[in-house]
C-alpha cells in the first residue's frame, strides 16, 4: 500500500474507530441520563459501522459477503435515530412516545427477513441494485422528516432576526452533517466510494470539537443531573428575544384564541410562533414563571369569568367547553382553584343585574 493510499486509510478508519467510541461514550456516560443521548449513540453506531464497511470494502474488494450485509443493514437505522435524536431533542421534556419502538422495531424485523431470504453472499445483484437503493431512499425520507422537525431552526437562520441558542446550532450541525453523508454515499457513482467516509471523519471531528468548546463553557450537554440546578442550566433566552417573545405570544394567544382548543400541546404552540417547543418551555418557565397548563389556564380562565358575566342564559357545561375545557368537572376544580369560588356562585353574582 503506497504512502497516499496509507494516509486516506488512517483517517477514514479513524473516524468510523473515534464514532464508535463517541457511540459508546453517549450510552454508558453522557449526562445527564435522557433518552437523547441514547438515540445519538445510535446514529453514532449505526454510522460508524457503515463507514467500517465503505473503508474496508474500498481497501479490500475481497471483504467478507455477511460484512457487507452487515454494514449496508446498519444503514437502514441512520434515518430512525436521527429522526428521533431530533425530536427527542425538541420534546420538552425529553420523553418519548412508545411509537420509537415500532419504528425501530419494524426495520429490525424487515433486515433480519430480508438479511435471511436473501443473504448478500448468493443475492450480490439483488443488494447491490435494490437494497441498497431502498435503504437510500428510506434514509432520505427520515431526513426530510428531520428538516421538518426542526424547521423552526431554519427559518430563524433565515430571517436572522433572533439568535440561535447552542443547542439549536448543534442540532442543526447533526442535521447538516448527516444529510451531507447520505448525500455523499447517493452521488458516490459521480465522486469516490471513500468520499462518506471521509466526510463523515471530517463531521465528526468538527462535532467533537464543539462538544469540546461546550464542556469547557458548561454546556447543556455536559451538565450533571442535579436537582439543585436551574432547568435550562446557563441557557438564559435573552431579555430582548425574551421580551419579543413574549408580546408574540399575547398576540397569539388574543387574536386566534387558542387556548379554546381543549387538545392543546405546547408543540402546536410553538409552531405558532415558529420556534422550537424547547424554547416555548423556557420561556414560560424562565421568563413567565408557569408551566404551560398553568399558563393556558390562565386564559380560559379569564375567558371563563366573562362569559359567566355577560352569558348567564348559558349553561355552565356551555361554558365550560367553550372556553376549551374537556369537561365539567375539570372546569370546576380549575375555576374554584383560580378565583376561590365556584363557576356557579360566580355566575349567580350577575344573574339578577
């Protein structure tokens, strides 16, 4: 092996090598302890094992079949975990929903089918022609549902009229580098089968250089589960940004009155206003001082006491669902914990005005 060809081996096997490393780091010792950290481990594992085959299948032709079926397998779970890293990532309280499993449960089953029916070793064409392509496109679709995610990240990029927080640019980087991989193996036919490899080396470095400069800063990333600590840690949203916010919000909430939804999600909300459900959260923890429950009951509230003063032919159970409540007793228990009194008592006041 010549000089050159010594050199563009070292650094395209180190960065699978450093990505399985970062993988195990991410399940077994990042903290805090949350299932981001896990799906991120994933897409580390699933990739670096990818890139594992394309180094040595470039350098060794002769590379064993079932490595092959392995690596290209591996690829199939890329788009999943980023997917849900993103959303995990977006979800604020970093809980998921079961529906992860089904996903990453159903392509486990269809790569053991398929990796038993049709093993690589006697099904070279078939791999090699529609396999492959079809992990491609599957890969493609989750990074398009990726980009929809977090599209709040990218229209504020593009208007930069707001700030991006640290943990925006760095979900932004995953979504960057990892589409900048899958479209380096998609055009491979046009460049060099080594080429993913090297941009994957390249995007990892990076990323493990910011995580670096996050450490030392005390990022979000690195901090250690306490209770002592504040929610957001150091991540204050600006008195300014927090100000436009906020007055957004209020116009929100006023003019479309959304809060008469009973279904509700502070998901939906922050979609709104075009920012991440992260950054809503924090917003009303840091700069409002309420949760969102709290927060949207506030509004129906209020919505509730005038319409018990000027509607008093209404029935309360009327009331009640038009100012977003799923049902009468919940209405009840909010109002009286609101006001000191009940909807009915407070209604009587005005019945005979």
């Amino acid at each position: 092996m010549e000089a050159s060809r010594e050199l563009l081996f070292f650094f395209s096997a180190l960065g699978a090598f450093n990505g399985l490393l970062l993988s195990a780091y991410f399940f077994f010792f990042a903290k805090p302890k949350h299932i981001s950290n896990y799906f991120l481990g994933a897409l580390l594992l699933a990739l670096s094992i990818r890139i594992g085959k394309s180094v040595f299948y470039y350098f060794n032709p002769d590379l064993s079949a079932h490595f092959l079926q392995v690596g290209i397998s591996a690829c199939a779970f890329i788009g999943p975990s980023l997917y849900f890293y993103l959303k995990s990532m977006t979800t604020p309280n970093r809980e998921m929903t079961i529906n992860w499993k089904y996903h990453f449960g159903g392509l486990l089953l269809i790569v053991l089918v398929i990796g038993y029916l049709y093993p690589w070793v006697s099904n070279m064409e078939l791999w090699g022609c529609y396999f492959i392509n079809m992990v491609y496109y599957e890969w493609l679709a989750y990074i398009i549902a990726s980009a929809f995610l977090i599209r709040p990240i990218f229209q504020k990029l593009i208007s930069r009229k707001e700030k991006l927080q640290g943990v925006e640019i760095w979900m932004a980087s995953i979504f960057v580098g990892n589409f900048l991989i899958w479209l380096a193996y998609f055009t491979v036919q046009y460049t060099s089968y080594i080429v993913g490899a090297l941009s994957f080396s390249f995007i990892l470095y990076l990323l493990i250089l910011f995580l670096f400069l996050n450490k030392k800063k005390g990022s979000v990333f690195f901090q250690e589960a306490s209770a002592n600590k504040p929610k957001y840690g150091d991540k204050k949203i600006e008195q300014e940004e927090a100000k436009s916010l906020i007055e957004k919000l209020e116009k929100i909430m006023t003019e479309e009155d959304l809060f008469k939804n009973p279904n509700l999600k502070l998901p939906e909300l922050a979609q709104k206003m075009n920012i991440l459900p992260h950054t809503l959260s924090q917003l009303m923890n840091d700069n409002l001082g309420k949760n969102f429950s709290s927060f949207l009951n506030e509004y129906r509230i209020t919505a509730a006491k005038k319409m018990l003063q000027t509607h008093t032919n209404f029935s309360l159970d009327a009331i009640a669902y038009e100012c977003g409540y799923n049902s009468k007793s919940t209405f009840y228990a909010s109002f009286k914990k609101a006001t000191g009194t009940t909807p009915a008592k407070f209604q009587a006041q005005f019945t005979n005005l």
